[in-house]
C-alpha cells in the first residue's frame, strides 16, 4: 500500500508542473501532504488514491488548527502589550 500512496504521490507531484508557476508550490505541498498517513492508517485501505485523497485533508485541517492556535497567542500577545502600556503610562504619568 505505501508504494501505492507513494506513486499517487509521485502522480500528483508531475500534475503540479503543470500549474502556473506561482501554483506549483500547492500542487507539491499536496503531494507531500497525501503520502503523510500511509504508514499509520492506509494498510487498511485498497485504493491508494483513496488514502490520499483521506490523508490531505488530515494534514489541512492540522495546518488550519496551528494557524489558528498562532492568531490566539498573537492576539493574547497583544492584549497583554496593551495592557503593560497603559499601566505603565498610568504608573508613569504623573498629574
């Protein structure tokens, strides 16, 4: 089953020459994306598109959870720098 994960892989990764150049990262980070699992999950599977095709989305929704992890720690970062701001100017500012 790797090998056929692999080859669809490999399938893909030809197919994303075809894109325009500023795609043909996508299409190469699909490919990499759809060989992820097979190890873990697809020896249960028959069709090796099948499991890529399973595998992509595992690996996007895994991008979007950190990306959206990232945006909560930058806007907590945020808050807290706004809140250090105005106790400093309070602390500081003398009438």
């Amino acid at each position: 089953m790797r090998l056929g994960v692999k080859d669809v892989s490999a399938r893909l990764l030809k197919a994303s020459r075809a894109l325009k150049k500023d795609d043909q990262v996508y299409g190469q980070r699909l490919a990499e994306m759809a060989k992820k699992h097979s190890r873990e999950v697809f020896y249960m599977l028959d069709d090796p598109l099948g499991a890529a095709v399973f595998s992509v989305p595992v690996e996007m929704l895994k991008v979007r959870s950190v990306d959206a992890k990232k945006d909560k720690i930058e806007k907590e970062g945020e808050a807290c720098e706004r809140e250090f701001n105005l106790h400093n100017k309070n602390l500081f500012h003398w009438k």
